[in-house]
C-alpha cells in the first residue's frame, strides 16, 4: 500500500527512518543489539523495499553475537526472496549470515545451506555457465531458463543479471568456507 502514489509522503516517511536506523546502527553494537528485536519487521519491508534489506545486512553484517545468538527473523523467508526476486541485495543479506570478520560460521552456513537446497529453491537458484565456442550464462527467472551468451550479459541492461549471478556465486563460496571437501559436494550439485 505504501508504494502506491498517493503515499508517496509515506514512503519519504519510511526511507528517512530507515537512513536515521541505518546511520544509529554503524559503528553501535548496542544499537545494533536493541534494534534487532524489529529484525523480522525489517525483514518483512526487505521484501518490497531494499532500504530494509541494508538495514538488515547493517545489523548483522560482522555482529558475532547476533549472528551466534538465536536470529530476529527467518532464514527461510530471506532464501524465499532470492529465490523470487533474483536480487544482489538479499544475496549479501545471506553472505552476511554466513561469516562475521572472515570467520566462517559453520551453523549459520548449515542453516542457509539446508533452506537455500531444499526441493523447493534448488531450480530457482541454479546457475549453469557453459565454456568453450560460446561462452554463457543459463539462470531461471521468474518467466523460466534464460540463457545469455558471455558479449549479452555485459551489455547494460543486463547488469542486474550479472550482479545477481556474481553475487549468487560468491554465496555459494561462503557456503564452502571453513568447510572440508566431503561438505562442498551439495554446493556443487
């Protein structure tokens, strides 16, 4: 409702008291710490505004004791947005849950590992890259499978698409770090 032109005043509303949140939570674990008890409505806005989602990744991001403690919000709801919205954003929000200062979380990594590959998002997040004569990109969007040759996804208007399969490739990374082989096989699959 709120993204609807005649709230637009509302939405300025909104954007401004998500930049004073964004800006009380730099540099504060404290208020990191307070603030995170509205970690699932932040999480709800995250699905229609991406001010949320920078919120959530500035709470979180390197927060150890956040990120150890039980979470204020759903890991399942944030693989379900990738899943649909094939955004970079909600991406680095799962990166952020993975690994604090460099240092691998395993339980987090477990934890997004298992919504992310479950039956119901392993299609939608599959990416397959083809090498050799002609170099390209096969992603499932919302419409089905789209493939790109390596010249179409460096044009323009596809930068969203280049973002979101370099940003899903660097998850699947964080998912590997800290880990022995025997635990990337799924990743890979």
């Amino acid at each position: 409702k709120i993204l609807l032109p005649e709230h637009e005043n509302d939405l300025t509303l909104v954007m401004v008291a998500y930049q004073i949140v964004i800006l009380s939570m730099q540099e504060s674990r404290e208020n990191q710490k307070y603030l995170s008890q509205w970690g699932e409505l932040f999480q709800e806005h995250a699905d229609f505004l991406d001010i949320a989602q920078e919120a959530l990744l500035v709470m979180l991001a390197n927060n150890f004791e956040l990120l150890s403690g039980p979470l204020p919000l759903s890991i399942e709801r944030a693989v379900d947005m990738v899943a649909i919205a094939k955004s970079a954003l909600h991406i680095r929000f799962l990166q952020a849950l993975c690994v604090c200062d460099t240092v691998p979380i395993l339980s987090m990594q477990n934890l997004v590992s298992s919504a992310l590959f479950r039956d119901t998002h392993k299609d939608s997040i599959k990416v397959i890259l083809t090498f050799g004569d002609a170099e390209s990109v096969t992603y499932n969007s919302r419409d089905g499978p789209v493939t790109l040759l390596a010249e179409q996804l460096m044009l323009p208007e596809n930068h969203n698409i280049k973002k979101y399969i370099s940003c899903l490739i660097h998850l699947l990374a964080t998912l590997c770090k800290g880990r022995t082989v025997e635990n990337t096989v799924k990743v890979s699959e």
